[in-house]
C-alpha cells in the first residue's frame, strides 16, 4: 500500500484519497489510531449527536418568559436542536376568550426556534387540563364544536411551522381499566379524539399527529389501551403519525421500555419521547442513557425531549430531574445521555488524548470512521500552511 503523494497537496485541510478496503486493515499499522478518537469524530452536542443518528432531534420544553435569560438561551442554542412549549401552545394560552385568539407567547418560542434552525413539537391541542375557563362551563356539542374550531384554528395559524403535534393529550384513565379518563371532552363522545385527528390533519397536513401521554413507559393497562386505539385508527384510516411517551420517570425504568416502543412502531407510527425527566438519585445517569439507548434502538423513534433545561426550570421542584443544574452545568445525567447518543458507553467518556503529541499532527493519516459501523470511511491528511 502507498500513502498518497501528500506534497502535491493544495494548503490547508485537504481530502486525499479513499482507500477504505486497504487502509481500515492498516490503521494501526500507520500510527492514526489517535485519530479516530480525536475530539471532531464525536459530536459534542446532544442535538449535533442526535441529528447524526438518523436525523433524530434532542429537544427541551421551553417557556417564553425564560427567553430572556442568557444562561438558559445559551445552553438552548448550544445543546438542543427542537423546542416544545411548555405552556404556551395549550388552550388556555392561545384562545383565551372563546374565538379570540392570542398567540404572542407561542410565537416568542416559534421565532427563536426557526430562528435557530430547530424544529417545533406542539403542544397541546386538546387537553382535559389548562382549558379556558369558558371552554369548562362547555358540554356537549358546544363543547364538541369549540374544542374542533380550536384544533382547526390553531393548527391553521402553524401550519408549515410544526414537525409534530400532540393533537390530544392525556386521555387515558391511570390504572388497571386501559379505558379513557373521564373529562368534558370525553363526555362529548368517544370519537372526539378522531374528530381532532381528522381536524389537525385537514389544517397541516405537513405535521406529524400524535397521541401523547404519561405512565406509559413500558407495557402496561394503560399503554395497552393506547396501542388498541392507534392499532383501531390506522385500520379505519384515522390520520395518526406518532405516538408521544412523557416519560417522566423516577428511580427506575421499566425493562420492557424499548420493546414497548417498538410494539407502537410496529403499528406504523412513529414514536417520540416527549416530555422526558428522571428524579435525581443514583440511577439518574443510567436512565436517561436507557432511555437514550431505546430510542436509538427504536427506528421509528424520531427524537427526545427534555422537559426543561436546568433542574430550576423544572415543574418537578425539589426533584432536580434534568440534565443541566441550577447554574447551567452539565450534570452526570447530561454526559451519560451524551455518550449514549453517540453510541459509547454510559460510564463518563475521559477526554480523547491525541498520542501523536498535537491537535494537528502534519505526519499522520487521520480515518474517518463510522461510529456505528466502525468501518473507515475516508482518509484525511493535515498541512498547517
Ligand atoms: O405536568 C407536567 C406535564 C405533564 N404532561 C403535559 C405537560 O403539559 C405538563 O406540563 C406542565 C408544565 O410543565 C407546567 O409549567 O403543565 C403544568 C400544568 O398542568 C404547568 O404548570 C402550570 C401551573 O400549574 C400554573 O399555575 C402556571 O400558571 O404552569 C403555568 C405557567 O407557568
């Protein structure tokens, strides 16, 4: 084997040449073993990381009066690459007054997204709980009727700007029935959760619709009852894309967790983690690299979402349940989630140390590997001119 002829070379940092057959044999062999752990081969965000693996997200809830704060807006840009809304899309927010309709809040968190090149998970269109107190003293087909103007007008005024919806959230009873839970929007029919499919649908046809809820980590009453209603509504046509799990977890983490997200894939929706945190303990790390690992595992599993960034942001107060603490740094729960995402181990990964003495060695062949794969890809060599 000969190495290119590297004096030819125009200046800077210049491909070579493939050689991927012969050369993945001789890596060691030619002193580039260094390279392939060298700090540009593992991306170092957990948006950058997901993206890599199948173009997946790796989101965080956000709330609009936080914006402003730049700790936060800098662990945002840096770390996240989707947003949710924590409240600012749900229907107390957006439609205030029966018809009148206030999206400033909502439009705070849209336009620093797109302004980022992230993407938009909505939520939520409908839900038993942050209704309007006028859309409360509703029943029947009033209701029936406000709560569809409501997916019409809202999905309409996104339209083009939302990856995915959670079109209807928490209609699930907790427990052993896997039956609905009861609310004024239950009492209106059983078919008001397809009549807001088929309305968000009709109003962005570009945006992945999801059921979502919580309690539903694994295979359980509950997660039964929804798979039975998705498995009901891809038979008769109802449009559903996806399937939210909030995932906010505790201490531990249902062994069946991935194979209960492969179950719903394998219906013909996507899958998504939602609304993801973990109580701070000593499994903190581990779950969210679980969690991290199912979805990875999961092909039809699109992204995570963290609900919240720093633990002081988090509704879970006293629980500290997120990646960042208080004063914006990475916690151990962040670096295991990072390694997992980029196909390492959930130990914390020690810092890559070049073994050819520099950050740019002119004297070596760096390999571009494929982490999943551990195949060589291509062939780089350095000059400093
Ligand atoms: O409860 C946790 C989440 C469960 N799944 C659906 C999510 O939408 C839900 O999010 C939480 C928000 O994180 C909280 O921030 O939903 C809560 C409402 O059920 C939100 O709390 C509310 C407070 O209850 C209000 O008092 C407050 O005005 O947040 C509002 C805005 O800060």
């Amino acid at each position: 084997m000969h190495p290119p002829n590297r004096s030819a070379r125009p200046s800077g940092r210049t491909r070579l040449r493939r050689f991927l057959s012969i050369l993945s044999a001789a890596v060691v062999a030619i002193g580039v073993s260094a390279a392939i752990s060298a700090p540009a081969d593992a991306a170092s965000t957990l948006g950058a990381s997901a993206a890599e693996r199948g173009g997946r997200y790796f989101g965080a809830a956000v709330a609009a009066g936080r914006l402003g704060d730049s700790t936060y807006v800098n662990i945002l840009n840096r770390e996240f690459n989707s947003v949710t809304a924590e409240n600012e899309m749900k229907w107390s927010s957006t439609e205030p007054q029966r018809g009148s309709f206030n999206y400033t809040s909502a439009n705070r968190i849209v336009n620093h997204a797109l302004g980022q090149g992230m993407k938009i998970r909505g939520h939520a269109l409908l839900w038993h709980q942050q209704q309007p107190g006028w859309a409360q003293g509703l029943s029947g087909s009033d209701l029936r009727n406000a709560a569809i103007n409501h997916v019409t007008q809202v999905a309409t005024y996104f339209r083009g700007k939302i990856d995915s919806w959670d079109v209807v959230n928490e209609a699930f009873a907790d427990g052993g029935s896997g039956g609905r839970r009861d609310s004024n929007l239950q009492r209106t029919g059983n078919d008001w959760i397809e009549a807001a499919f088929r309305a968000a649908d009709a109003a962005d046809p570009g945006a992945k619709l999801c059921y979502n809820d919580y309690n539903t980590d694994g295979i359980n009453a509950k997660s039964t009852g929804i798979y039975n209603m998705v498995r009901d509504f891809k038979a008769r046509g109802v449009p559903i894309d996806c399937v939210g799990f909030q995932s906010h977890l505790g201490g531990s983490i249902s062994g069946d967790y991935q194979a209960n997200l492969q179950r719903f894939a394998d219906l013909g929706v996507d899958v998504q983690i939602t609304e993801l945190d973990v109580a701070q303990g000593s499994n903190q790390a581990n779950i969210y690299a679980t969690v991290t690992r199912a979805c990875l595992a999961v092909s039809r599993c699109n992204g995570i979402t963290v609900w919240g960034i720093r633990d002081s942001d988090s509704w879970r107060t006293g629980e500290n349940p997120l990646l960042f603490d208080a004063s914006g740094n990475k916690k151990a729960a962040y670096t295991s989630t990072l390694n997992a995402l980029n196909g390492g181990s959930t130990n914390p990964t020690p810092t890559p140390t070049p073994t050819s003495g520099g950050p740019i060695d002119t004297n070596a062949w760096y390999v571009l590997v494929n982490r999943t794969s551990g195949k060589a890809l291509d062939v780089y060599g350095l000059s400093t001119a």
